[in-house]
C-alpha cells in the first residue's frame, strides 16, 4: 500500500511540473510496467505513458528520475518479508529453513542428511531401521548397550531425557537405552554406566529412585515389583531393596511403595508378609536379633506391634515374630 501511494504521488508531482495546472486522468497499465495518462493543456489533448524509468510524451521526451521511487518499493518488499520471521519451536531457526521446525533443535544437525533433524527423526542413520530397534541407533559402530550417547544428540545417556532417540521419554519406554534387554532384565537400565544397584536414578526418568513408583522402568509398580530397583537380586536378598542409598534397616520405606515400614504389610517386599518373614525388614537381622524388627524406627520395646504384621503385642502371639511362641519365647519382645 506503501509503495503504490508513493508512486501515485511523485506521478502526480512530475506531471504538475511538466505540464503546468492541467486536467490529468491516467490509467495504470500493469503489464507494461508503468501508467497511461492523458492531460488537457488549452486545446491540445496529450497522452503518454508514465513508467518508473521517465515520462515519454507523444510531443517530445522528457526523463525524470524516479529512483526515489523503485528504492522505497525495494525497501518495502524487503521489509514485508523479513520483519518478525515465524519460529514455532523458538530454536532461533526459522520454520522456513528449520529441519525440524515443531522441535526446538538450535544445531540443526541431521547426521544422514535427509533434511530431517536429528530432534525429529525416527531413523537416525538412515539405514531404514527406526530407532526404537535399531541395535546401533547412530550407526557409529557401538551397540547400543556400549554406547555413552545412544542417539549421538550431544547428550550422555544418564542425561538425556529420551537415551534411545526413539520419541518416548525414559519413563515410558520399555527399552530406555535400546539394548534389546528389556528395564527389568537390564542391570543398567539406563545405559549410563552406572550399575542400577548404585545408580541413583535407575531410569533415568529424572526422578530420584527414592521418590520413584517404579525405580527401574519395567512397568511394575515398587510395591508389586519383586525387584524394585532392577539390580538382579530379589528383594529379600538385597540390602538396598529400592536402591535409594540408605540400607534396608535404616530406611523408613525400604521397598519405596510410598508405605512406611510400620504401615506396610510386607516391609521388604520379598513378598512374605511381615507376620511369617523371619526378617521383617529385609536387614539381615532375623527378627529374635533384631532391636527393631520392623524397621519403622523404633525400638521393639517402644513399638506396640514390634513384627508389624498388624496386630498390636498384647494380641500376637508371637510378638517379635521369631518363629517361637511368646509361651516358650525367651525373649518375647525381642532384644
């Protein structure tokens, strides 16, 4: 709208110059790049043709210079098309030139040149095999289970939110570092190098294990799960049941079901209810030598159900949970 009100006036100046107070009509002509015009000086009618490059009349040739005009109409063009430029994932990438332009990804990289990024492909290396099944996803020569950055995003697998590039954050997939083993078979779950007894987020979900559901990504919940942290050794053989990094016999949840030792059922979750579990808490104290038989912090001669299987002492008859009869128990309530 700019340039055409431009051009309209400085037309208008040239011919009030050129021809004096006249009557002028003009028509503008689009494909011959200019307008016709016609003006009425005494008794002579004049036509012509007006064009960005001068003024030519049928009594003569008369050039002016309308560079004004062709600059402010550049200007424009150049304005319309580079001011405010859509980027809709905000990576400083226009949508226009951006590889994956839903997906923030401020590199651009895309390491099998198809012009998908990286962020947004579902074949890495390009050899027609998705990522999600894909035993070597960058295609670098290390499987997957060896591999630091599974997906070559720039970010080691114990930090990357999605360690297989398969589209599904940790939390939610089966495989989280796409070594074929599936979460719970996996003893590094998340392919970070760190064994998943001693790793603090099992799954790299982001969650620290003491406050995860499900430690080790394999579907199960914590309290169901007869391997909560993933390590290859059954709840009742583990000292770290949840792997949070307090032993059993110092944690006020051990198998990390969100229950606290004295309101759980099965404190170890070894699957043996606390009333039949020669080891309540899973401490590798048997309950006759344990001073707290059920882990919930207190002393067995402060705690009023000292195994935890729910009924209070003064109803058990087995109180410690030992195996032996209060009646023939030497020590009923314990140590």
């Amino acid at each position: 709208m700019r340039s055409k009100l431009t051009l309209f006036l400085t037309v208008a100046i040239v011919s009030v110059c050129f021809f004096g107070l006249s009557a002028l009509t003009m028509a503008f002509t689009p494909a011959s790049g200019g307008a016709t015009f016609q003006t009425a000086m005494s008794d002579q009618i004049t036509t012509g043709l007006i064009g960005l490059e001068g003024l030519v009349a049928e009594t003569g040739e008369v050039t002016e210079d309308v560079t004004e005009v062709e600059s402010e109409v550049t200007e424009t063009e150049e304005e319309t098309t580079t001011t405010n430029p859509v980027d809709t994932d905000g990576d400083g990438t226009p949508d226009t030139k951006d590889n994956c332009p839903d997906k923030t990804n401020p590199s651009q990289r895309d390491q099998d040149g198809d012009g998908i990024g990286d962020a947004c492909d579902s074949d890495l290396d390009g050899d027609g095999i998705e990522n999600e099944i894909d035993p070597d996803v960058d295609d670098d020569g290390k499987l997957n289970g060896d591999d630091p950055d599974v997906d070559d995003d720039g970010l080691l697998n114990g930090d990357d939110p999605d360690v297989d590039g398969d589209f599904k954050p940790n939390g939610e997939d089966p495989d989280i570092d796409g070594d074929g083993k599936l979460n719970g078979r996996d003893d590094d779950t998340d392919g970070d190098g760190m064994k998943n007894g001693v790793d603090p987020d099992v799954d790299g979900d982001g969650i620290t294990n003491k406050d995860d559901p499900d430690v080790d990504g394999d579907g199960i919940p914590n309290g169901i799960d007869p391997d909560v942290d993933g390590d290859q050794k059954e709840n009742g053989r583990d000292d770290d049941v949840d792997g949070d990094g307090a032993a059993n016999g110092a944690d006020g949840d051990v198998d990390g079901d969100g229950l606290l030792n004295g309101d759980d059922p099965d404190v170890d979750g070894d699957g043996l209810l606390n009333g039949v579990d020669p080891d309540v808490d899973g401490d590798r104290k048997y309950n006759g030598f344990d001073d707290d038989v059920d882990g919930d912090g207190k002393k067995n001669h402060d705690d009023d159900d000292i195994d935890g299987d729910q009924i209070p002492n003064n109803l058990d008859d087995d109180r410690d949970g030992d195996g032996t009869k209060n009646s023939r128990d030497k020590t009923p309530n314990g140590i």
